[in-house]
C-alpha cells in the first residue's frame, strides 16, 4: 500500500470500486479511506 500513497496524492481525482456486501463496503476499501 504504501506504494500507491504518491499516487494517490498525485492524482487529479480517484474513483473507488468494490463489491458491495451487506450494504456496507469492505474492511479493507474502509481501511483505505481512513
């Protein structure tokens, strides 16, 4: 992950995708948001 941290500052915007379950996004698209 720490790999993609420059990138993600870099960019001019992201898009996050990721199945839904339980209505609710998974652990690991929340850890990455936090």
């Amino acid at each position: 992950m720490t790999g993609l941290y420059p990138k993600v500052i870099e960019a001019q915007g992201l898009v996050l995708v990721c199945p839904v379950h339980n209505y609710n996004i998974t652990a690991w698209m929340k850890a990455f948001i936090d």
